[in-house]
C-alpha cells in the first residue's frame, strides 16, 4: 500500500486505515445504491488498495464479503471489489452534509470527517485533471487518447440516475463512469467502444481517457466519454410515448437498424465462434429455469414446456455465429440524441465474472433483450398493452433485418429459448426485489410457454 504524507499514522506506529474508516464503511455501503450485497450486512471488510489521489482524497479499493477467497472476489461466495473515493477533512462545510459518512473514532483518521470525495466539486474537478494527462499515482494509471483534448476547468456533477455504477458529467462535454465493483481485467465498456471506435462505428461514443489499476490485480476503474448532451434514454422516450399514445413503430425500427450496426461492428472487431454451443447454451438455460422454479413456485406449470423451447435449440438452425455482444441491452441502455440512437454500456450484466461477459454468445441473446424491455414498457402501468408491445418488436426486427441481412423474426426457436431465458431471469428478480412486479414476467412466461411466439 503506497504511504504518503498524508496517511502517514498519527498514533501507533502501525495504523490500519481500517481501523479509522470500517465501522463508518459497514454502515455507509449498505446504503449505496451500486452496492450489490443490500441485503446482507457486512460482515467482511479488508483494504486491498489506497491511494492518496490529492490531499484530502483517498482512491481505494475494498473487498467485502463472508469467507476469505481470490484478491478481488467475484460474486456471493468470493466477496465483491468495490471503488471508493472518500475525503478526509477537518470539518465538512454544510453544502457538503448529504457527503457525510461520519467522523472517524480510531486510527489514523481518528478525529477527522470522511465524506464521499465524488460529491465534493473540488475532488471531481482534481480527477478530471489527472484524466487530461496521462501519469501515475501509487498503482493507479490514468490513460487517454491524446487526439481527443479535453479542455481544463469543465464544472463536474454527479449523474443521480438509478445506477449500478456512479457517472459524473463534466460540462456536459464529457461523461465518467466509475465502476464500482471491479473485477480482474479489462471492463468490456472500455473494451468494446474502444475497438468500435477502431471500426468507424459512430452508434457507440468513443472512450477519450480512462484509469486502471496495477494492484492487487490488473482492473479498469473508469471511462471518460463524449456526453451526448440533450440526449433521451429509450425507456423514458417509450413511457413518454406510451402515455402520449404516439406512434413508437418508426423508433423502433431504427432502433433495430442500430443495433444490428452495432452487432456488425462487433463482429468485424473481434474473433467470432467456430463452434456449435447450442447444447451448452440449452443446458445451462435449463439450469436456470429449473433452479428459478425452485424459488418461484409460480414458474412450476410451465417448467416442462419451458424446457422444451430449450432443447429445440439444439435441433434448431443455430442461427448467426457467436460473437461479442452487448450482454444488457434493453431501453435504458439505448440513448436518442437528435434522430440517431446510441448504444451505452457495454459492461454485460454485473453480477457475472467479466471472463464469461468477454465471452462470444448469439446476438439473439441481445435482440432478445430488447423485446422483452419492449414488453416490459408496455406493462408498466394499467391497462397494460400488449399490443403496443408487439407493434414495436415487429418493426425492431424488421429494422434489424433491413441492416444484418437476416431477419430474427425467422430464427423463431432461438428467439423463443433467448427470451424465455430472459424472462426466467426477470421472474427471480422480481421474485426477490419487487413482487409486485412479477406478473410482468410471468405474463412472458405464460405466452413463451403455452404459444411460443
Ligand atoms: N455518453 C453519454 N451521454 C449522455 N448520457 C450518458 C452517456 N453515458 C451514460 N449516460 C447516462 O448515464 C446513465 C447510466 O449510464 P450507464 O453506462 O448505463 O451506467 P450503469 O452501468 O450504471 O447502468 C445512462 O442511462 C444515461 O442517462
Ligand atoms: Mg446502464
């Protein structure tokens, strides 16, 4: 761990930050809105990195979790990652006060006030300008791509969208995303719009700088892209429409054609499969079906028919070859600025290890993804319409099939095994976070089983 003035222990010769910050920590992530283990205290707190950015502002990196396992965990059983940059003052000035994690008792810190750093305008603005020139700090590199300056001063404020990681917009030029559980390796959403870039692709904004980490092990910890200012997220253009009663049809092809763009890209800029993993993919499908039935008696009745959409995939045209993918795409992942649509966050879904994120899959699963968030917009609120729903997914694959040059709409068993998978998934979460939701999903389920179309 890098020492600096700063950090240097005040009282005992060796003074564990910890000591200072983990009772203040165990209480505070909890309450995290990206903090992934809401609903388990936590028992398990260790320091895995801290950096002293600028002083007064801590980099760190902490590992949370119940039983001791690898450097930066991975999920439930190994403990979780988490990037936090925390200030360490004096006094805290009062427009600072939702900032407040509490003042530290022991330790190092002991006596002082620690606050979150990404809400202090000053920290953010001290980030941006280690962003603009590449260098060092302990283990930490800051990256960028010097044919895109960034100018100095940009006023920074923090995104308060619902967010599974924290972004901070920089004069509305300029968007960071910090990550807040890390993973080993690179993040596929510096990955892939990094190499889309590379392909000419204008449907993905470009990373213009970026920060890793060296220690414990090689990690991406934020990327700074063009903000797509006066943009609208696709989930709040399709409410918006929904309640207009507005036409939604002509976005959603586009939306298609974008997609597929996106999908071409994709496959230019990195290897795509040889292989036939149909019976993987069927199998592992299944695992999950059956393992949500377990905990959603609901799903029961439909289990066998269910598993029978999955074994088709086997005997079933395997459609277009794996490839890298989006891995989460849905409306809220889609961005309309001026009549172009956008692709953001490329990060896969969270809660899987970043290896198997990397990995090549079906570009059904994508499609997929979006039909269901279709269905999904159309079931928010009473009477739900379904019609609108089916409107919509008609003309994103026909918008999809205009660009790829094959159309989804006749990969019916694929696309039938990929939603229903979504859809299994959708039960369990609902199942566990708002049940009051899971007849959205189990009005898929019913379709996807009994009709299958
Ligand atoms: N380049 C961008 N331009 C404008 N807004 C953006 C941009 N990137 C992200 N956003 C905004 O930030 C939100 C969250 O971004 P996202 O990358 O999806 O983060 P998360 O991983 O936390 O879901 C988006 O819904 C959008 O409102
Ligand atoms: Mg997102």
């Amino acid at each position: 761990m890098p020492k600096t003035a700063f950090l240097r222990p005040r009282r005992t010769a060796v003074a564990d930050p910890m000591l200072s910050l983990g009772s203040l920590l165990r209480d505070w992530l909890p309450r995290q809105r990206w903090f992934a283990g809401k609903d388990r205290p936590v028992t398990e707190l260790g320091l895995l990195s801290m950096t002293e950015l600028f002083p007064g502002c801590l980099h760190l990196l902490v590992r949370t979790g119940h039983t001791a396992g690898p450097a930066f965990g991975g999920g439930p059983s190994g403990g979780d990652c988490y990037q936090l940059l925390l200030g360490v003052r004096e006094h805290l000035s009062p427009r600072l006060g939702r900032a407040l994690l509490g003042q530290a008792e022991e330790g190092p810190f002991a006596g002082l006030t620690v606050y979150d750093a990404l809400r202090d305008p000053r920290s953010t603005q001290l980030l941006l300008e280690r962003l603009r020139s590449p260098g060092s700090a302990g283990p930490l590199r800051f990256e960028c791509d010097p044919s895109v300056p960034v100018p100095a001063g940009l006023p920074p404020r923090v995104l308060d969208a619902e967010q599974s990681n924290s972004s901070l917009v920089y004069g509305d030029e300029f968007i960071l995303k910090l990550f807040r559980r890390v993973q080993p390796g690179i993040n596929p959403d510096l990955e892939v719009p990094g190499a889309l870039a590379g392909q000419g692709c204008r449907r993905v904004p470009a990373p213009v700088a970026w920060f890793r980490t060296t220690h414990p092990q090689e990690a991406t910890l934020g990327v700074l892209q063009p903000y797509l200012r006066d943009a609208s997220d696709g989930w709040t253009l399709a409410m918006r429409a929904l309640a207009t009663g507005d036409d939604f049809t002509a976005q959603a092809r586009e939306l298609g054609r974008a997609t597929a763009e996106v999908h071409l890209a994709l496959a230019s800029a990195f290897p795509t499969g040889v292989h036939d993993e149909s019976g993987r993919t069927a199998a592992a499908m299944t695992e999950r079906l059956d393992s949500a039935a377990h905990y959603v008696p609901a799903l029961k009745p439909f289990v066998l028919r269910l598993r029978g959409a999955f074994g088709a995939l086997v005997a079933c045209d395997p459609g277009p070859p794996a490839q890298r993918i989006h891995g989460d795409l849905h409306l809220g992942q889609v961005l309309r600025a001026g009549r172009e649509w956008f692709v953001i966050d490329f990060e896969g879904e969270p809660s899987r290890p970043l290896a198997e994120r990397r990995t090549v899959q079906s570009p059904v699963r994508d499609i997929a993804g979006m039909l269901r968030s279709f269905d999904y917009a159309a079931r928010q609120r009473r009477p739900w319409r379904p019609e609108w729903a089916r409107r919509c997914r008609e003309a994103f694959c026909a918008g999809y099939a205009a660009r790829a040059g094959w159309d989804p709409r006749k990969k019916h068993g694929l696309l039938r095994a990929y939603e229903t998978d979504r859809a299994v998934y959708e039960v369990l979460y609902e199942a566990r976070h708002r049940p009051d939701w899971l007849p959205v999903p189990m009005a898929a389920i019913e379709r996807l089983a009994v009709r299958g179309d």
